[in-house]
C-alpha cells in the first residue's frame, strides 16, 4: 500500500487515536464520527490488522491495539513535516512559519515589543503567535514553541527557564502627590489596591494579603478596591491612577523605564513559578525552534 493513497484514513487514524474517541476527531476535522470510522475501518482492511480493540467499543473511550499504538508517532512527524513543507509552497520561497503559544499579558508587555528584532535576525520565519491564554494542545493545535508560566513541569513537553518574577507596589507617578502621597505601605488606607485574580485558582499566587504581611502591615484592608482578571489590564488601571497594584518584574519593566508607573516604597517578594520556553522534546532540533528559543534567551539575559 503507498500511504498517498490513504492521507485521509491516514489522518482520521491519527485524529481518533489522538482524542480516542471518533466524535472529537470528527469535530476537528469536520465530518461525521462516522465517516471518520469508516476511514479508520477501510485503513484496517488495507493493511491487514486492527489499530483499534473492537471488543471495547461499550466504553466511551477507544482502546489502541499495539500497532495502533506504535504507528502513531510517526505519523505524527509524518504529518508535522506535511505541514511545514505545505507552509513553505503556500509562501513560493524558502520563509517558514513559527507558531506561538503565549500567555496573553506577557505578550502585550514583553514579547510583543520585541518581535522586530527576531524578524531582523531570522528573516526568514514568519511568526504567528496565539495568546488565547489557554493551555494548548501542541499536537492537536499544531504548536511549535509556547511560553507557559508556572513550575516548569508540563506533560509531553520540554521546559527551558526564561524568566522569574518577583512581587512590589507600583502605581502611577500621580499618586505620590497630591493630599494622600503614597510614601510608605501605611498610605495604602488612603488609596485602592487593585487586585490582579487572573491567577486565583493558584493557592501560592502572591496577594496583597501576602505581600502586606511579609512586610509587617497587618492592620490594612486588603480585600477592598478593584479586582481584575487580566494581568496588564492590572497594570494599565495603575498606569490610569486607579489605584496601587503589584507589579511583576517582567510585566511592569517598561512601564517603569518610560515612567508610566513608579515603585513608591516596598521590597520585592519573590515567588517559584516563572515563565518557561516549551515545545514538545522530540521537536527540539527543528531549527525554526531552535532559532525562537536561542533569541528568547538572549532577549532574556539582556533583561538581566
């Protein structure tokens, strides 16, 4: 059998194998879980063997066989290396397309006033980049690098440390004047805080709760004032004079050197999670990855 002839089986046995179950296979490519079975069962008859347990077809979730199982990564290069040389006809020259998974307001804050320069060293990788804010299924979705925040443990994916944030008061320069000039954590009683909650499902998440008893002001309400989920919206409502955020080191350094936002008093509390270059391992020679995540570091050690 020459496997041109059976792309499509081909590619709803990688679907349904994938998901394990043949209605979100379908849902992905767009037929019927039916006519995804009846690629799946024609593929079956081709090649003489069963990829998927007939006999669990009461469960709710499809069953491998073992050459079903050992099929499946290489179709999967197979059909990554399907896609990027398609990539490369669709441009008519040698440019190449980096898709990218990052979270949103590291993005606005940090990567997005960068990206000329990695267009200046790499002229010939188009990026597009996703900031959706989910986590993103690299082999479904078609991935190739992402920048995940958290404590640098992913399934099925390689982790590279980029950056570390630590925690402390910012706001806009206004607020240091004026009746009630922010000059210590005490002056907080007389201004909104404004809560950053788009990370409130972490337990360990720094807080104005946690920041204020690290430094000792117990006797302030931190539960008062404005709550938002979406971290540079956070700092843009500072930026805006509504009241004293956290910043993080990596969101809030421009604003800070273009002077959008001061630091009026407090030291920085550290905390684990950072941000982490990730794509799946057996990617980690592809060189459109190699040449995103080489410029990531350098954009980073100058950072430092």
């Amino acid at each position: 059998m020459r496997a041109p002839h059976h792309l499509n089986a081909l590619r709803a046995f990688e679907a349904a194998a994938r998901h394990l179950s043949y209605v979100a296979a379908g849902d992905e490519l767009n037929v019927t879980p039916a006519a995804v079975g009846q690629l799946v069962r024609g593929l079956e008859e081709a090649l003489g063997l069963e990829l998927f347990h007939r006999s669990q077809a009461g469960l709710s979730r499809l069953v491998l066989t073992e050459a079903g199982r050992a099929a499946l990564p290489d179709l999967q290069v197979g059909f990554d290396r399907l896609s990027t040389a398609v990539e490369r006809m669709k441009a008519g020259r040698s440019r190449v397309a980096v898709t990218v998974t990052v979270p949103p307001a590291f993005a606005d804050k940090w990567l997005l006033a960068r990206v000329e320069r990695f267009r200046a060293h790499y002229p010939e990788y188009d990026l597009r980049i996703d900031t959706s804010g989910r986590l993103v299924d690299f082999t479904a979705e078609r991935i190739d690098v992402g920048i995940r925040y958290g404590g640098g443990r992913w399934p099925d994916l390689k982790a590279t440390f980029l950056l570390r944030d630590a925690f402390f008061p910012v706001c806009s320069p206004a607020l240091l004047m004026g009746r009630h000039p922010l000059k210590s954590a005490a002056d907080l009683k007389y201004h909104a805080l404004i809560h950053d909650v788009s990370m409130s499902s972490e337990s360990t998440f720094p807080t104005w709760r946690v920041w204020l008893r690290n430094t000792g002001f117990t006797d302030i309400d931190c539960d008062r004032g404005l709550q938002i989920n979406d971290s540079a919206a956070v700092f843009q409502a500072a930026i805006a004079g509504n009241g004293v955020a956290l910043g993080r080191t990596t969101l809030v350094a421009r604003d800070l050197a273009e002077g959008r936002l001061v630091r009026p008093f407090g030291e920085a509390l550290p905390y684990d999670f950072a941000y982490y270059i990730v794509h799946k391992e057996e990617n980690s020679a592809k060189p459109a990855i190699v040449a995103f995540k080489e410029w990531l570091l350098t954009e980073a050690d100058l950072d430092r």
